[in-house]
C-alpha cells in the first residue's frame, strides 16, 4: 500500500442491489496532507462513496485503503473503532445530537476513540475554539440552543478533537448564507492547516473551489453514469432493505 | 458516557419517560404488595402456634379443630369433658397439657377459657413463650389476662371489671353480668391471635355460666337491665373514675378470697387440649391412639402438619393473586417497549450521529437496554418507598381487622428475586426495540 495516500480506491465496485450498482471506481487516490474538493451533485453516489471511505459500508469488490490501513477487510467492529479514531466527518447537518451540551457532544466523540490516540494536550480545546470564533461558555450550551452556523463550527471542532489524520467534509456550507461560507471555509483551512490532516471537501457548489489543492469530478473518476435522479432514488430505497438483510 | 447520553435522552423525552415511569410504578407496587402480604401472611399464619405437640378436641375435622383452637375462627362444634385432661396426662409422653375453652366474647374480643398452664406452656414464633407485661396469672376465679391488642383497644388497665357476652360477635343481648371480672394481667403483643383475646380461668367462665343460666331465669326486662348497665360501667371508664381507684392498689392486686381457684369439676365442657410431650418421637402413636380410642370420640392433630395443609388450601389464591400481579409488571413492560418503539423513528438522526462517531451498533442496542432499565430501576425505587409508606400506614389497620402482622421490611429473598425478575422481563420486553435501533444503525446513511 502506498502509505501517503489519505484513501486509496482500487476496483471499487458497490452495488445495493445486483441489478444497479451505484459505484464503479478503477481508481481514486487522495494524497495525504492535501485539500481536495470532490464535486458531485445529490444522487451521484457521493453519499455511498463517503460512506465506504469512512467503513460504513464495505464494497462488493475491490479495495479500500484510508491512512494505509485497508478497511475493507477489517471488522465490522475494528471499522467503527477506526473511524471514530482516525476518520472526522462533518455533514450538511444533523451533526450534533440536541439534548445533549456541547462539551458532552464533544466528549462523546472521544468516547468512542481508542484511548491512547486521544489528545492529551489540554490547550488543544481552547486552541480549536479560538480558531472557529467560539467562546469558551458555548460547552455548556445545549446543542439546539445554537445557530445553525454555530452548529456546523462546533461539528468542525467535534470532527477534529481525536486529531484525526482525514477529515471530510460534506457540503457543510448548504445551509449557512454567502457571509457566513466564506468565513468557513476560512476556518476549515486554517485547522487543515493547524491540524496537518487530509480534507476531502464534498459540495455541488463550484464556487467554494478556490483554495484547494485539486478538484475532481465524481462523474470523472465513477465509471457508472448517473442516470436520472427519480431512479436513482428508487434504487437507494430498495437497497436500503437489501442492506439490512446482507448485514444481517 | 453511554449512561449520559441514556439519561439526557431520557430528559428529553420526559412526559413519555414520566407516564411510563408512573405505569411501572403502580404495577411494581401491586407486585410487591402482593408479594410481600402473600409472605407475611404465611409467616404470621404459621408463627401462631409453636412448641404444641398436639391438639386434641372433640371429634370434628382438623382443620375446623386448628382453626377454632389456634385462630379462634369457626365453629366450636360439640365440647368434651375437663376429665379427658386427666386421661391425657396419664400417658408417660406427655409433659404438659392446656385445656382451651371457647365460644365467649368481651365487645368482640375472644374470651378463652383456660389454667394458668397456659402462660406457662403456650408458644408462638421461634418457640417464645408468654409474657405477663403488667399485673400477673391468675390466683382467683374471677380474674382475667388481656393480650396486648385486646388492653389497648379496649382501654383496660389493672384492675379494670369486665361482664362477658355469652356467642360469638360484638353485640350480644346476653350478658354474664351476674359474674364480672378483674383485669389482673395485661399480655406482652406476639403478633398472634393471643393478642386479641380475653383470658379467664375455667372456673370463672364456669361461674359466669352458671350465672347466666340464673340470669335467664329471671325476667327479659332484668337482662336489658343488665346490659344497659353495663354500658353505664364502661361509660364511668371513660371519665377516670375506675382508673384512679385502680392506680392505687397498682402494686398489689389481691386476688378475691370469694372467688377461690377450686377444684374444675371433671364434667365441665372444654373445647380442645394443648398438648406437649417430653418425647416427640412418641406424637404419631399418641395421636393414632386418640383417634381410634372407642370410648370417648376425640380428635388429635399434629398443629405443624394442619397448617401445611391449610396453607396449601390458601396458595392457589395466593398463587392466582401473584400471577395477575405479574402480568399487569409484564404489561407495563410491553408499554414501556413500546413507548421505546415509538421514539425509534424521531431518534434515527441520534443514531445516525453516533454512528458516524464510530459508535458500534452494539453500543446503540445497548442504549436502548440502559434506558429501559433505568426507566424500570427508577420505578422500582418510587415502588419500594411508596409499598413501605403504604404499609406504615396501613399495618395497625390491617393488624387489627385482618390480623395481619406486617413487618415494614421489603428486602426478603423472594422480593429481590422478584425484583431481579422484572428487570429480566424489562430486558427481554426491550429487546424489540434495541433490536430496531441495531438494524437502524446496521443501514444507517449519511444524508
């Protein structure tokens, strides 16, 4: 394995269903320590393939290696342990759970890390808050108490207290308006830059490209043509239950 | 953590988790009520009577024999004579013998007829005996010793009068009030129902028979006489008069040289004999020798072995009582997984945030189960406290109608057997929707 690739796809072919595979990929490597933004509209199967980088699902075929380890063919429960340590993942929302306070949303994310890769280093914390513009009383603010872009600045934080060596990044900036994506995306790049770690940035939004070191197309690297969204959504639907029973 | 998220979880949910909660609490309260009645009742029914070999009465069945002799419950039945006492005692086995005779009352309290063998031979519980608290055993024939129940419901001290009532029941237009008696014993409380009779010698109630043969002699209008009379008397009590005069020979209760304690002729009635015998072993023979003696019908049975099967009489009611009550726990269980089911589809993002933080879908499954079980634990206290603060205020009630004797304590084998059994039907009634919340997290997807 080439270890200074952040993920490495090889022959990847995923299918929910036999019949309609969402993803083929011959081949798909992010260098490790870049920024790369991977544009692909809803429905391409961006959700899937963030999903196999992150060893939520598992291909059919071929291989998946993140940060040199090839997860395809760890446990089920070695995956999750591995994401949880190594892999931070921001979503368009949905990130944080309500009830609970900042400070515990972020606990919970060093819970279910390995307990050595946690960062010992207390000024780590504050070093974070003061890069995303967040004040220190916001830990004991309920999560539903925040804004939505303070929300998405705390999923951030969240996403990057184990010091993960891989953060992606789903179209983060959806629901934030123009102001607010610019300062952002300023943000992300200066923890990329703080933290060291390989961003995968994924969005529609051809204007957010500015600053990265690549921008790939998913349509370039996924051998399956996207056919209309509608059948698309149909195929997710029935694979979902397909999915439950395979992981059965 | 995994308890924080559950208790936080449940916070947000409250008004579901609080119904819940009160549904578990009201089921596990009957199931402990139960339970706990259903263990206490069988202690308090079997600790009445210890250390009797056996007892023997007129012909009649062994149960009616336990209960009228023991409980002072059902039919006295026919009576047999003082002089079969005597017989017994010939026997080399035989250490000691009380003879019992029932079928008076005081204002609905049991009169019992007996000697002093009584006091000195009776046990209950662990083989403890009897303990005069107050005054003592009787010297003369129109002397009475109260239980504890008795003297204090009845407002009696020391050298108190009292007229018996001829049957059974509390209002009796019959009154031996030709022959009063003396309080010159008050009982220590043993939890039994010697603690709500009236104990005179037999050859006071002898005499108070006699006189109520003479009373009945005499006109109607005497005997409505007689008993507003005595009202009168217990009406003085109240005001002090009696007990003042009471207080002052406090320290030395003469008995009434009037009234000797003679000789019991050998023809008076009596309703059954305690019997105890200086070598056990010898109780199946004495009693097979009782019960086919030609001569005079009597009955003999072994108290220990009755009460079995009087208790087994009693368990399928109290095994009926005790299924229901678990049935409503299991309900309640079946409730709290729905309620569980039901947040399932509002907590598909929850799972899928933590799903995404690399928790395991076993971890989800076992949210769900420390939610259930932190529901159902914290029902079990509300229960535990709530059945203790029942029965505090309900034992004397139910001592006194029932004859009940509670203790406060719940913690008993059986009860945390029980209580370790709800919470596996907790685990087993969560395992639907632990069981969706794992396959949730199985095909969870980014959005």
């Amino acid at each position: 394995m080439d270890k200074l690739a952040a993920i490495h796809i090889q022959d990847c072919l995923f299918a929910y269903t036999p019949e309609s595979p969402i993803l083929h990929i011959p081949s798909f490597i992010v260098e490790a320590g870049t920024t790369v933004f991977l544009r692909g509209p809803s429905g391409s199967g961006k959700s899937t393939l963030l999903q196999l980088c992150t060893g939520m699902l598992i291909p059919q075929q071929g291989q998946i290696s993140i940060l040199g380890q090839t997860i395809s063919t760890l446990s089920a429960s070695a995956r999750d342990r591995f994401r949880a340590t190594h892999i931070g993942v921001v979503l368009q929302q949905f990130n944080l759970i309500d009830y609970l306070s900042v400070q515990d949303n972020i606990k919970l994310a060093q819970h279910f890390a390995k307990p050595e890769a946690l960062d010992k280093h207390p000024d780590y914390l504050d070093e974070l808050l003061k890069a995303l513009h967040l004040s220190q009383n916001i830990l004991q603010q309920k999560a539903n108490a925040l804004s939505v872009g303070q929300q998405q600045r705390v999923a951030i934080l969240r996403a990057l207290i184990n010091r993960p060596k891989l953060l992606i990044v789903d179209e983060p900036t959806s629901a934030l308006d123009e102001a607010a994506k610019t300062g952002f995306m300023e943000m992300l790049f200066r923890l990329q830059h703080l933290t060291d770690c390989t961003l995968l940035f994924v969005s529609h939004d051809m204007r957010l490209t500015q600053g990265f070191d690549q921008v790939i197309d998913l349509a370039d690297i996924n051998h399956i043509a996207t056919s209309s969204m509608s059948t698309a959504h149909t195929g997710i639907t029935t694979a979902k239950i397909k999915t439950a029973k395979g992981a059965q | 953590m995994l308890f924080k998220v559950a208790l936080e979880s449940l916070k947000n949910r409250r008004s579901s988790v609080l119904l819940t909660i009160f549904a578990l609490t009201i089921s596990i309260s009957l199931l402990l009520t139960v339970e706990h009645i259903r263990q206490q009742a069988k202690v308090s029914f079997t600790r009445t009577v210890s250390g009797v070999d056996l007892i023997v009465g007129p012909r009649t069945g062994s149960l009616n024999l336990l209960l009228f002799s023991v409980y002072h419950k059902g039919s006295v039945g026919s009576s047999m004579e003082y002089s079969t006492r005597a017989l017994l005692s010939q026997n080399k086995n035989v250490e000691w013998t009380i003879p019992v005779s029932l079928g008076d009352t005081h204002r609905g309290f049991t009169v019992l007829g007996t000697t002093n063998d009584f006091f000195q031979h009776f046990k209950y519980g662990l083989n403890q005996p009897l303990q005069i608290v107050q005054g003592r055993a009787f010297a003369a024939s129109n002397e009475a010793v109260l239980g504890a129940t008795a003297a204090k419901k009845l407002g009696y001290r020391l050298l108190d009068g009292l007229v018996l009532s001829h049957g059974l029941g509390s209002v009796s237009f019959k009154q031996h009030t030709d022959f009063p008696f003396k309080v010159v014993g008050i009982l220590a409380a043993t939890g039994t129902p010697v603690d709500e009779t009236v104990h005179i010698p037999l050859q006071g109630l002898a005499a108070a028979h006699g006189a109520k043969n003479h009373t009945q002699k005499s006109s109607f209008t005497k005997n409505i006489h007689a008993d507003k009379h005595d009202h009168d008397d217990e009406h003085g009590h109240g005001h002090g008069e009696y007990h003042s005069s009471a207080e002052h020979q406090f320290s030395s209760i003469a008995p009434n040289p009037k009234y000797p304690l003679s000789q019991i002729s050998a023809t008076e009635p009596i309703s059954a004999i305690h019997v105890g015998l200086t070598n056990p072993v010898a109780v199946l023979s004495l009693q097979q020798k009782i019960n086919q003696n030609q001569e005079i019908p009597l009955s003999a049975i072994l108290p220990g072995i009755v009460l079995n099967e009087l208790w087994q009489l009693v368990s399928f009611i109290e095994h009926l009582l005790l299924g229901i009550a678990w049935l409503i726990v299991v309900s309640s269980c079946i409730g709290l997984a729905t309620m569980l089911l039901a947040s399932m589809r509002e907590r598909t993002k929850e799972i899928a945030i933590l799903r995404t933080l690399g928790a395991a879908p076993t971890r989800i499954f076992f949210l769900l189960q420390i939610e259930a079980l932190g529901i159902v634990l914290t029902a079990i206290l509300i229960s535990l406290m709530s059945v203790t603060g029942m029965l505090f205020l309900l034992q004397n009630w139910l001592a006194s109608t029932l004859g009940l004797y509670l203790t406060l304590n719940l913690f008993t084998l059986s009860t945390s057997l029980i209580l370790l059994g709800i919470l596996a039907v907790t685990c087993i009634c969560t395992l639907i929707p632990a069981i969706r919340g794992y396959q949730d997290a199985l095909t969870n997807r980014l959005q």
